[in-house]
C-alpha cells in the first residue's frame, strides 16, 4: 500500500516476520530506529520468535588451543557445512578469563565461563558479558573445591534462567571429603544464588556431558556408583529438585559413557574406553523410564573420545593427535576441521546466535511469565513503520522468502 507521501506501508505480521529473519547483529542496530522497535527487539516474545526462525541455522563453536598465539580460543564456523574457515576468537582476557575457561551451555544463545573463582556468563551475537559473584559456602577455611559441575536452562513456569552448580570439597591436607555435596542455584532474574546442602551417597561421581542436557525444564548428570552402575541424576529448573532415573540396563564395567542430545532428545553414548578401533552405541531416552539403542558408529581408530553429535549420525571426535574431526557414519569418511586440542582442552558446542540478554530483569531485560509478556503485534497499535531500503512491494517480498 502507498500513501499520499508515497511511503510503503507494511501489515505488523510483516514487518515481524522480516525482523524475525535478520541477523543480531542488524537488530541491535535497528534498535534506535523508533521506540516501537526498540521494544520489540527487548521483548522476549520476540526474542523466542527470533531465536527459531529457520534463517538462523545452528553453527559450530570449537574451544581449542591456538599454536599460532600460544593461548586458547574459540572457532565459530560461519555455516552449517563446515567447509569455510572459521572465526577465531582470540584474546580471552577480554572475557575476563585468562587461560582454559570451563564452559556450560550454550542455551539459547548464552554460554557459562568459569574459572577457578570466576564465573560469568556471556552472549557472543550480543557481546554481552555478566560477571557473576561467586557463592560462598560456609566451609571451615581448611576445605577447597576440587570438583565443578554446571546445568544451565530455563525454568518454564517463570521463564527465568537459572545455573545449577554442584562443588565437591576436600580438606587438601588430609584427602579428607567434605560431605554432603554443595549446591548452587542462581536465577538470572533476581541476581540471587540459592545454596543448600544434598546428599550424594546413592552416586559416588557425576560426569561431564557432552553438550548442555537440558530438556524439558529438566537438566541431566550421568553418575556412577562404586559398583559403577549407571544412573541419571535430574534436576527440575521449576520446584529445583533432584531426582535418580534408571540409566539403559546391563552396560558392561568396561564401557565409558557420555550423555548428550542427539535429535532433540537425551542419548547415552558408550564405547571401549580401551579399544584401539571404538564402536559408540547411542542409546535415546524415549520416556523418563524407557531407553532404546538407535545405532552403532564405528569403527574408528586412533581416537582418543567422542566431543558431541553434529547431524544424524555424525559425531565429533578428537584424534590422539589432538585433531577435531566429524566422522559421518554412512559413508565412513573423517573430515579434519582444522582446530586442534592440548591436554584434553577440546569442547565443541552447537552454538545458535540469540537476543537474549543476560543482564536479567535488574538491568533490564524483560523477563517474566507468558501471560505477563507483551504480544508483539500490541507494540504496533501506532502510525504504520517503514522499513528502510526497499521500494517496491516485490523487493519486501523477496526478503520474506529468503
């Protein structure tokens, strides 16, 4: 439609829809366009609308060392075929983390760094970065952390992001545990931690995931007993409570296991921690109780463990020659994606760029219950917007079916 003024009019379902499918980048700019905008933008009704539109595909986020600056970095590939040089992110003290930061994540676009006594969390589309204060236990002064395991994700009742941080002490002198097990819950939207006390005694040991499994509203740990029986230990982003579900039955002493999503769904990754030629059996968690083996990769050689799942039936992989490589299973061909380990300091993450901020509701950001938040259509009861740069109706057009 064009007015007197000869300026184009566009329906509000239109003018989302275009902003849905542009990159962060371009709407932190457009932000200072006009105060509807700048709302919408800020409102996490779009932020989710933003954040699954299928113009944004899921990319690759590689954690390595880099032997040219003799410091870690991270790779972000640019696309989905992994075939273009990546980005490199070099300088970490930028991030306030010098050396090998642990990560957690990424959920919805946000990543967890740590540390030591450090702790943030940080958007890179937004260049967001929240320092976090670390939580102090009441511990003698004798005991020290030596053990950290993190879940990220949001709970669904609220719409609040929290981290789960669960620290093992010890008194360092004597090798002596502390029991029970610490545990920290920070909500993003209140900037508050929550600690308490939880006994572990059913399982000795949680291990790493391979990604950030978080599903549901619920978030998963593998453990071990003595016996090493395996076992699932969930925690409920809403009531924060914990819980043991069954693992798959019978698996072998000598089996290694790995927690992961695989197609949107928690999976068990086992192999021969020991075997020069591993098999990964990944097994998928069909209900809270029920578990089903999918398939076998395999073989491949000279490797030294499984990073995390890409497509289908491609797995990451690290070499013993510290190579990050993809293994795609039905053609058996092994692509070298060019980053490389040190010492085991290898992550890869499926990392999808969000308007998320992670400053929380303190600093800003809307945040609150689904019926709390503004539809994005009420942001434009006001005078038509204009989008910039375009003349013809067929040139709109042509930007809704990229």
């Amino acid at each position: 439609m064009v007015t007197e003024y000869g300026d184009h009019h566009l329906s509000d379902e239109v003018t989302i829809e275009i902003l849905s499918m542009l990159p962060v980048k371009s709407l932190i700019r457009y932000k200072c366009v006009c105060k509807k905008w700048y709302c919408l933008i800020q409102n996490s009704y779009f932020h989710a609308k933003h954040h699954q539109h299928h113009n944004h595909r899921a990319r690759l986020l590689v954690l390595h060392y880099n032997n040219t600056t003799d410091k870690y970095a991270f790779a972000l590939f640019p696309d989905e075929t992994l075939a273009s040089k990546p980005f490199i992110y070099n300088d970490m003290n930028d991030l306030q983390m010098p050396g090998y930061p642990g990560v957690f994540g990424p959920f919805n676009g946000i990543l967890g760094l740590w540390v030591t006594d450090r702790l943030a969390l940080w958007n890179p589309a937004t260049r967001e970065f929240k320092p976090l204060q670390v939580p102090k236990p009441n511990l003698p002064t004798d005991y020290s952390a030596y053990c950290d395991f993190f879940g990220f994700g949001l709970d669904p009742v609220t719409n609040y992001y929290k981290v789960v941080w669960i620290r093992y002490f010890k008194n360092e002198e004597y090798d002596n545990p502390y029991d029970p097990i610490i545990v920290s819950v920070y909500n993003l939207c209140t900037d508050i931690w929550r600690l308490f006390e939880l006994d572990f005694s059913q399982c000795d040991f949680l291990h790493e995931s391979l990604c950030n499994t978080y599903m549901n509203g619920i978030y998963h740990w593998l453990t071990t007993n003595k016996g090493k029986i395996y076992k699932i230990l969930t925690f409920d982003m809403s009531n924060e409570i914990f819980r043991n579900i069954k693992a798959p039955p019978d698996i072998p002493e000598s089996q290694c296991g790995y927690l992961a999503m695989y197609l949107d769904s928690i999976a068990l990754l086992l192999y021969e921690e020991d075997a020069f030629e591993k098999h990964f059996d990944i097994w998928v968690k069909k209900d809270e109780e029920c578990w089903t083996k999918e398939f076998t990769i395999g073989p491949i050689s000279d490797v030294t463990r499984p990073l995390g799942f890409w497509k289908y039936n491609e797995l990451f992989v690290e070499l013993k020659t510290s190579n990050l490589v993809l293994y795609e299973s039905e053609t058996q061909e092994i692509k070298d994606l060019g980053p490389r380990g040190q010492d085991y300091c290898l992550s890869v993450f499926i990392y999808k760029e969000s308007l998320v901020s992670v400053r929380g509701t303190n600093e800003g950001q809307e945040v609150g219950n689904a019926s709390d938040m503004v539809q994005v259509q009420d942001l434009f009861k006001y005078p038509p917007i204009f989008i910039w740069g375009c003349q013809t109706v067929e040139e709109i057009q042509s930007l809704i079916n990229v």
